[in-house]
C-alpha cells in the first residue's frame, strides 16, 4: 500500500511538473506584456496632448487618444513582444496611426523596451508596413522598397520582409 501511494504522489509530481503551460505559461506572459504596453502607450500619449479622452473606438475597434484636434489610434491587436535590447526583460512594439481630426496622417510603430517595472519610448519608425515577430533579438518586418513619395509606394510587389537588431539605440536592418 505505502509504495502504491508513493507512486500516486510521484505521477501527480510529474505531472504538474510537464512541459505543457497551463494558465500562466509563456504566452499569457506575452499577453501581460502587450497589455501592460498598451496601459503604457495610452498614458504616454495621454500626457503628449494634454486633455485627452481615451476610449475603445465603436467603429474600428482600435484604442483612440484624441484631444479633438489631434489624436492617435493604437492597435493593440497587432501588439509584438520579446527581447529586444540586451537585458532579460520583455519588450513590446506598439503599431499606432497619428490623426488631425479624424483624419488619420501617418502609421508609426512605436518601440518599447522594458525599463524597470514599466516602459521607456525608444524609437518611433514610420517605415514599416508591419512587425511579424520578434525572434533571438531580431525584429521581423515587411517594409517598402520605394520610398513613401513613389507612386508604388505600399503596393505588394514593392515589398519585403527584413531583418532589423536593436544596436546602440538605433534599429540596423541586418543584411
């Protein structure tokens, strides 16, 4: 009986012990990560225009920081997270369109790097189309291959996926 209930205890030890993540497991870290950065990105844009109403916009779903005269929209959805500079703390970048009005003018990413128990803004880029991933400190990108005047600008055929490294506080497109 005592070696039926030792193995009883050591299967129940070996299972809570496996591979497999429940509730807590990396990716609900990647998701704490993006939330916290849009908490962030909310307060940071927030504080740039001064009176600001922030609310989920109805129509697009997108968080939306506007003081009526400017404002941003902030894709939480298309939030990337990982290591990017050279600590051990996870970093975000946060995809966000800037409007006049309710005119949208330009789509940015901005770069997040973990500082502490919150955020440092370390780079605004408005020449990448999106982020795919963040992979052994690489950020993969799609980008175009004519610049934002050309009149292919944006078009799929005028683009490509690369490889960009975080290095002394500026992003190098690795070749």
């Amino acid at each position: 009986m005592k070696s039926l209930t030792f193995i009883l205890i050591a299967a129940g030890i070996i299972v809570s012990c496996s591979g497999d993540r429940p509730a807590g497991g990396k990716k609900d870290a990647a998701g704490d990560t993006a939330a916290s950065a849009t908490e962030y990105s909310k307060a940071w844009f927030s504080n740039r225009l001064g009176n600001a109403r922030v609310f989920t916009d109805e129509e697009d779903g997108l968080v939306t920081i506007t003081n009526d005269i400017t404002g941003y929209k902030i894709n939480q959805e298309k939030i990337i997270t990982g290591l990017i500079d050279e600590d051990q703390s996870e970093d975000a970048i946060v995809p966000f369109y800037a409007m006049r009005g309710k005119s949208i003018m330009g789509y940015y990413h901005m770069i997040l790097l973990a500082s502490a128990d919150t955020f440092a803004v370390a780079k605004t880029v408005s020449d990448i189309f999106s982020v795919h991933d963040i992979k052994n400190r690489k950020i993969v990108a799609e980008v175009s291959t004519v610049s934002p005047d050309s009149p292919g600008f944006g078009c799929d055929e005028c683009r490509e996926v690369v490889r960009y490294r975080w290095n002394n506080g500026n992003l190098e497109k690795e070749e």
